[in-house]
C-alpha cells in the first residue's frame, strides 16, 4: 500500500432557504457532516471537505475546490432536503466517482418527544433533520439523467453496517489509486504457448492506469554480476530470517539465489516497479537460463514485501496480485493442482513466487531437481496459505473486456503435496464440483490470486470504481 494518503472528497447539500426558518437547524446539520467527515479521516485519508452546498452558486465554487484539490472520489452527504441544482455543477465539475451518503442522525424519530413539542414550526425543523431519504430519488433522476455514475450508502449516522460499506469504499479507492500510480514490470516473455496467458497489455493501462515497463534481462544479468560479496550475504541472511531454509539446499544454489535476488531488487529500484511478471527459457547452459532459473526466492522475497511478482508472464495474475496485496489481503500466486472428491476440496499452489507474509508457519526455502514444464533446476518455495477465509480473485480479459473473477472460500487443515511448492487445500461453499465448473466457465487464465479474508465486497467496489463488471461465484 502506498504510504501517502490519498484524498478524499466531500460536501454536504441542503436549502438556503431554511436557515431563516428553523433556528439552529443549519448548525446541526453541520456538526452531522464534521462527525462524517472525522469518521472518514480515521480510515487514513486526507478528507477535503468543501462545506455544506446550499445555493448553485456555492455548487459551482465547491466543485473548482475539489477539483484543484484532485480528489480520487467524492463522498456526497444529504444533510436534509436539496436541490439537484446544488448537486449536478459539483459533480460535473471534478468528474470523479460519487458515493451519496443518505445518512439519517438516528435509526428513526422519537415519534412520542417528537409530538409533544407541540409546535408544528419546531415539528417541521426537526422533521427536516431526519428527511435524508427525501432527496435521493431527485438526485437519482439527475444522475441518470446526465449519464452520471453513483452509489447509495443508505443508514444513519452510528450505523456501523453504513460504516462498513462506507470504509469499504474508502479501501476501494486507496486500491484504484494504487493501481493507477503502479509501475509494472514485464521481464522476459509470455510460456509458448499458454494462449490464455497472453493479454492486451493496452488494455491494462486503460482499465487500471497501469504504466507497464518493459525491462530486460541484459539489464538483470548486468546488476547480478556486480553484486558485491557483501551484498550476496546479507541476502543469505535474509533469506534464513524469512524462510526455513533446508539443510538439503546446497550451498552453491543458495549462493546464486542470493546474487539473482540481490540484482532483483536494483531491477525494481531502478525502474520503480511495483510488481512484475516475468517468464524466460534461454539456451542450454546460457547465462539467462541460470538467472531464471534462481529466482523464485528473491521474486517471493519481493512479492511479501508490498511487490507482487508473478511467473509465466502472467500479467493480468501480476495485475490481481496488486489488487489483493493492496487490500492488505497478500495474494499469492496459484493455479489449480488437483481435486479430492472425498474431502470436497480443490488444491491450488504454485513452484513460486509466492506471498510469506500470507502463509501457515514458517514458509520453506527448498531444493528442486527439475521445475516442471520449465528448464533447469534451483531452489523453489514450499508454504500453504493461512487456515481460514480466503478469497481467490482473477482478472479476467473476456471478448467483452476486462472484469474481476471473484470466489470466497476456506483454506483449511488436511495433507498436501510436499513437491516444494505452495500447496493449500480450498473448500467453497457450492462444493468442490460445482465451484471449479462455475469458475472454469467464465474463462479465466489457469492463474489466479489468493489472499486472505472475504473480501468480495470491497472488489465488488473496486470493479466499480474501475467500470468493470465483478462476477462472485462463491
């Protein structure tokens, strides 16, 4: 996640006319927005909060402000009745996603104090700072009108349900900004081969704001051979302070992991990468070959740390591992490895990289003989992803676009296949048959992300923010 706070907009809406009429009704209209407002900072946002918007006049001059303040989205709060005339300027104005807060003071009116006042001008007053609900079809029919996006949160002020939703958005939109100032790095090519591997590479930087860098193993080989003596054993060090490493790992792959990860990390800081897909063969014996060959534990080293990197050049997989990892959720690379009928369970994992923060126990630094399906021999990730919810979640380019592949499940506690890679087990909620016919069908790659927690919801947002479609199958 970037460390910088993104900002946030927001400005509430009534009717200047009502001030004069009902004393103090303005200034606790006011302080309901004040409490939005700090609720929404505590999500680790700059809010920029251009007031309460009465007058079109007022409208035209909150959407300049908001807009030279570059907000990434705008919270709308309905303090009362409106006009859409105090609406439309604003949000035609700075042109961003608007989510419309109707957002009632309380669950609902003490009808019994609220009769006993006994004057109806009072009555009305305070009728008025509960009518939320009153503008919303009015600015609804504007917005649908205008071909203008939108979104409801509808609840009142200690609503923690509303809150979850509102949070959700804000967490949607720390992602759409993560996406868009990304930097992702290709390096290599596509696995021959793999026709659902390959992708619109301008269509990524449309959908998302991706700036893809295309960067070369010359480059990575050059990094590697100046990696100093020094250099190479704090790399060793790290590696035995992240992984278990197995004693049967020979000291000379040790050794050239440590030099490709070291020569790794001055490939991503040159370029500013903030994740990476890659994929190369070479020759027999080449020097390429051996680079490619050591890198999972410096690409799974950069994956744990806020860089996700995934392997067969999957760049849409890279592309779902940001979104997962910039949620805080992890997300690890995988594919589908086998079905067990008599548990109800798919096994997903991966030769690497894979994500350690995200994992049960200590992840394992292991040796393998062959990679399957690629050249040479090196060492490879051994880890299964932490026991409990998960969501699995692919960005998928269909004949109709791009959209978002999502399924909630649970990693769960049984035996998996020690062949030094990740392995976990999965149970969905429709049963192991049904979840990998409904996933199959919406054709993703064989590739997809797994992070932890359910987080359907917040993609759900995101897809939104993004004018994607979001299909959930679990």
């Amino acid at each position: 996640m970037n460390a910088e706070k993104i900002k946030i907009g927001l400005f509430g809406i009534g009717l200047d006319t009502y001030w004069d009429q009902f004393d103090g009704l303005l200034d606790r209209l006011k302080s309901y927005q004040s409490q939005i407002s700090n609720r929404i900072a505590g999500f680790g946002v700059n809010i920029i909060d251009a007031g309460l918007v009465d007058t079109p006049e007022k409208a035209k001059e909150a959407g300049e402000y908001l807009k030279k303040n570059d907000v990434e989205v705008v919270f709308l709060y309905v303090s009362t009745y409106a006009l859409s005339s105090t609406v439309l300027p604003v949000i035609q104005k700075i042109k961003v996603p608007v989510i419309i807060l109707n957002l009632q003071p309380v669950a609902a009116i003490d009808y019994e104090s609220f009769n006993k006042l006994g004057d109806r001008g009072k009555m009305t007053g305070e009728w008025l700072a509960h009518c939320q609900a009153c503008s919303v079809p009015e600015i609804a029919n504007v917005f649908n009108r205008s071909g203008i996006k939108y979104h409801f949160v509808t609840g009142y002020l200690q609503d923690e349900l509303a809150w979850n939703e509102i949070q959700e958005w804000v967490e949607a939109t720390k992602v759409m900004h993560a996406m868009r100032n990304n930097r992702l790095g290709v390096l290599g090519h596509y696995y021959g081969g793999m026709l659902d591997v390959y992708t619109d590479l301008t269509q990524q930087s449309a959908v998302f704001g991706t700036h893809i860098e295309l960067v070369e193993m010359c480059e990575l080989k050059k990094y590697r051979e100046e990696a100093s003596d020094e250099a190479i054993q704090n790399k060793i060090k790290e590696f035995n302070e992240t992984f278990e490493v197995l004693d049967t790992c020979e000291d000379e792959e040790i050794i050239r992991a440590a030099k490709t990860s070291v020569a790794l990390d001055k490939l991503v800081a040159n370029h500013n990468l903030g994740s990476m897909a890659y994929y190369y063969e070479g020759e027999t014996g080449n020097d390429y070959e051996d680079i490619v060959t050591s890198v999972i534990a410096g690409n799974t080293l950069l994956t744990g740390k806020n860089i996700p990197v995934a392997g067969e050049c999957e760049v849409k997989n890279a592309q779902a591992m940001k979104i997962m990892d910039a949620l805080g959720a992890g997300g690890s690379f995988s594919e589908f490895y086998a079905m067990d009928f008599n548990d109800d369970i798919v096994m997903l994992g991966h030769d690497g990289p894979a994500h350690f923060e995200i994992a049960e126990g200590k992840v394992q630094l292991v040796p393998l003989p062959v990679y399957h399906g690629k050249p040479g021999k090196g060492l490879s990730i051994q880890m299964t992803v932490k026991h409990g919810n998960v969501t699995l979640l692919s960005v998928v380019q269909g004949k109709d676009g791009v959209f978002l592949l999502v399924a909630e499940g649970k990693s769960v506690e049984g035996p998996t296949l020690q062949i030094g890679n990740t392995n976990s087990r999965y149970r969905f909620s429709i049963g192991a048959r049904e979840f990998i016919n409904q996933w199959s069908k919406q054709g993703p790659a064989h590739h997809c992300a797994i992070g932890v927690g359910h987080k359907a919801s917040v993609l759900q947002k995101i897809a939104e923010l993004f004018d994607v479609n979001c299909i959930q199958i679990c």
